[in-house]
C-alpha cells in the first residue's frame, strides 16, 4: 500500500514538473537555470532558434566554455553579485558572436526562494526596442543641435506654458547676458501683456487641434523692459496618444525688417509727393499755357489794334475814344499779368491751402473769410464730410467754394439768409465735393458763362482763379457738374478719381 502511494506522489511530481516545464518553455524569453559556478543546468524557450547552440551541447558546459572571455566576465560579475546580495541584477549587451553581431539582448538574474547554490537567468531579445531607442536617441540628437544651434529663437513650453528650455539664440535677441536670468522667467516676462491674450488664445488653437501650428506677430519684452516685434511661430511636440507635451515656438526678431518697412513706406510716400507735386506742376504749366495763349491774347490783340488805329486816326474825339479803349485793354492785361505771377509765387510757397486738401481747414478759412456776414446773419455755412482729406491741391476747392459763396450773396434780398451746404462722399470709387445753396437762380453757379465771357466788368482774379481750377479738375481727369436741385437751390458736384488720403 506504501509503495502505491509513493508511486502515485511520483507521477504526480512528474506530472507537475513537465507541466511547470512547459509553462516556462512557453515563455517569450530564454531561461537558464545557472549553478554557482557558472554551469547551466537546465534551459527553457519557446524560441529554440533564439539559442546560439543546440541544447544538448551547452547543458552542464560553464559559461567559461562557450563565450568569449569579456562577456563571460561580465556575466560571472552579475552571477558573483546576485548569489553574494541574493538579489536580482540585469545587464544590456550586444551579441557576443560576430553572426549575431546586431542583435541586442537583456539578461537578468532571479533568485529561487530557498535555494542558494542556483539561481534564474532570463535573456530577452530587446533587439527592436533597441533600434527603436536608437532611432529616438538620433532623432533627440538632431532636434537637439536644430534647437540649439538655430539661427531663430527657440523657446520649449510646457502645457501649462511654463518655460523649459531655450536657445542661445533667444537669450541674446532678448539681451539677457546670464542664462540665469532668463531661468527666473516666465512666459508673461517674455511677452508684451497687451499680446498676452493674443498669444494664449493661438496656443491653446494648437492644443486643442483647431490649428497644427499657427504664426502670429506680437511683441515681445526684452531685458529692461525693452519691447522687440517679433514673429512666433507656434507647434505642438505630442506623445504617440496624441496627447500635447511641449509647445514649440520659433522667435523671429522683426525689429530690422519693421525698421525697413518703416523706411521703404516713408520713401514711397515721399516719392508718391515727389509725382503728385510733378503732376501738379505739369497741370499748372498747361493751364498758364492756355492763359498766356486765350486769355491774354484778347488785350494783347486789341492793344496792337487800338494803336493802329490810333496812327491813322486824325479826329481828337475819335482819338480820346481809342485811348480810353486802350487803357481798359492795358489794364485787363496787367491784371491777367500780375495775377498771374501772384499765382506763380503762391504755388511755389509754403502756404497750408496748398497742401493735400483738408476740408476741414478749408472751411474754416472760409468761415473766417465771410466771417462777417455770417455774424449778421446773412450767410449760414455748414459742413459733413465723409472724406476730410484729399489728394488735390487745396487752393483750387478754396477759390471755387469762395466763387460759390460770393456769387450767391449777389443779387439776393437783403433779408433773405443765404445757406450754404459743403460735403463729401465716396461714389463708385470716385471722390465727389458738393456744394449747394438755396439760391433760386441757376447763375448763382454760373463758372462756364464767367470763363467764357469777355465782358470788361469781369474780375480778372476771379477769372485766372476759376479757370486754374478748372484746369486742374479736368487734368486729373475730374469734372464739374452744375445743376438745379428742386428741394434745395442750385448744386455743383466736383468729381475727382484719386486716392484718397488716409486720415
């Protein structure tokens, strides 16, 4: 009976040893069962492939026999360590054999509860892992010397934008001598706090995903409180979850390029000036072209005229009548003349109304000139402009307005209050300036019958001024346009296609 049972716990161990054999042997890993002196008593795996050598020829051979002697000492070190501590170890080691030469293994030491003389190794083939971290390590290497060695300012934030790391780059754009400093910072000492909102706002567009990266211009603060334009451009760094780790931003220092900007702007504006004035003077020499050709022909003509006829005439009556002719003749020409070159010299000084117009300083010369009138409340002058400025010489608006006004307080009841309405407004890309009152005849306005008489009465200043005016207008390719407006009185539209000066 004793012998059954023993037979029985027998089978039973065989049978729990050859299952425990196969657990093991099911295993990824290579497990040696090693003695003190380095013998290898037993080997479990799933891989035999995996085994440099046949199992039935290295069980009961000592490490010493089968490898070479720099990694059998290494592992006698570890085998030495463990049975000494009685504590496990683990070493990361090439393949030991040239054929294997770019395999990668893990070896570690397992102490067996209650046994002292033996112990576990367990060799794991890290070899992908290894080449995974490898490809890491380059990759971390090459970020790392593009981050240091940027040209740009590299700055590495956290997700709750504190500060990690920056370059040499960033220090200096900054102007912080000691990287100390700079260490002491935080993300608010570095941007201006009136584009800190703006800066958080594109950050979190990154986190979130809404943008994989954004560029924003803000302005940073440099040491000293010193503000420096610059040009961020913001990624994010994540794991492979997704999961935002670091933000990634690029400085560009904008100072040099805004300087230029600044620079180019000022000098094609001044070289816009330098064309307007160009055109201007242009339009003045054919207008004074079309004077000197009509407007002073007429007295040159009739003086040369009147003193032909004065040679033949005998008569002393006939003679007195040719004189006063005369006279008149050289007297509309002297004034043509001298108004003329008035106008020379005004257009060559620095007065304001012939700067780019401003309607509001016009009106207000215009106020101070009729200032009387309106004082006895015969004239009322309002004004509502939707553009105040504009690209065209001042002097022509003012004389023509001037013409305007005075022309209406002509001829009217002495009781009657002459309103005079100015405005102006943006039509179809076109400039408009009108000008209305509440005048009941139409020649109140009437420039074109005033250019185009010859009447001796007329005002020879008044005559230069309207037709200089017109000139300009037409030149620039603008019109005038006279009407009627039933509700309002007569109404004159200057149209002028220019740019328009920004306020």
């Amino acid at each position: 009976m004793k012998i059954q049972n023993a037979e029985d716990e027998i089978n039973s161990l065989k049978r729990r040893l050859k299952d425990y054999d196969q657990l093991i042997s099911s295993i990824d890993d290579i497990i040696f069962e090693i003695d003190q002196d380095g013998r290898i008593l037993n080997c479990w795996t799933s891989t035999p492939e995996e085994l440099f050598f046949e199992k039935e020829n290295f069980i009961n051979k000592t490490i010493e026999e089968l490898f070479p002697e720099e990694f059998y000492r290494s592992i006698f070190y570890i085998l030495n360590k463990s049975f000494s501590k009685r504590k496990g170890y683990s070493l990361k080691y090439r393949s030991p054999f040239k054929i294997e030469s770019e395999q990668w293994y893990r070896l570690k030491t397992r102490i067996i509860d209650d046994v002292s003389d033996r112990l576990l190794i367990i060799i794991t083939n890290i070899t992908r892992d290894q080449r995974l971290f490898s490809n890491i390590q380059i990759k971390e290497e090459k970020f790392n010397r593009a981050f240091k060695n940027s040209s740009i300012g590299m700055l590495l934030l956290s997700s709750k934008l504190k500060v990690i790391e920056y370059n040499q780059e960033l220090q200096d754009m900054l102007g912080y001598p000691e990287a100390e400093e700079m260490l002491e910072k935080k993300l608010t000492s570095f941007i201006d706090p009136d584009h800190l909102e703006y800066v958080k706002t594109a950050m979190e567009e990154v986190k979130d995903g809404i943008k994989e990266k954004t560029i924003i211009e803000a302005s940073c603060i440099g040491k000293d409180d010193r503000p420096i334009c610059c040009l961020i451009n913001i990624s994010s760094i994540r794991d492979v979850s997704g999961k935002l780790i670091y933000f990634l931003c690029q400085i560009q220092d904008l100072s040099l390029f805004k300087n230029n900007e600044i620079k180019l702007n000022q000098q094609n504006i001044l070289l816009e000036k330098r064309n307007y004035e160009l055109k201007v003077k242009v339009n003045q020499l054919e207008a004074y072209n079309q004077i000197l050709t009509h407007n002073l022909r007429t007295p040159i003509s009739n003086i040369e005229m009147i003193i032909g006829q004065l040679i033949e005439e005998t008569g002393p009556k006939e003679k007195e009548i040719l004189i006063k002719y005369l006279k008149q003749s050289n007297t509309k020409f002297l004034n043509l003349f001298d108004r003329l070159i008035e106008s020379l010299e005004i257009q060559n000084s620095n007065d304001s109304l012939f700067q780019i117009s401003n309607m509001e300083e016009i009106c207000q010369h215009l106020l101070l000139h009729f200032q009387s009138k309106i004082e006895s409340k015969k004239l009322v002058i309002a004004c509502d402009f939707e553009v105040k400025e504009i690209a065209f010489p001042a002097i022509y608006f003012y004389n023509i307005i001037l013409y305007l006004i005075s022309e209406s307080l002509k001829g009217v009841q002495s009781n009657k209050e002459i309103a005079i309405k100015i405005t102006t407004k943006i039509v179809n890309n076109n400039i408009q300036l009108i000008v209305k009152n509440n005048c009941e005849s139409i020649r109140c306005f009437g420039i074109e019958r005033e250019l185009e008489s010859n009447d001796l009465e007329v005002d020879e200043n008044t005559l230069l001024d309207l037709h200089m005016a017109k000139q300009q207008i037409q030149n620039f390719g603008g019109n005038i346009l006279i009407s009627r407006d039933v509700e309002y009185g007569n109404e004159i539209i200057i149209t002028l296609p220019i740019t328009i000066k920004a306020e």
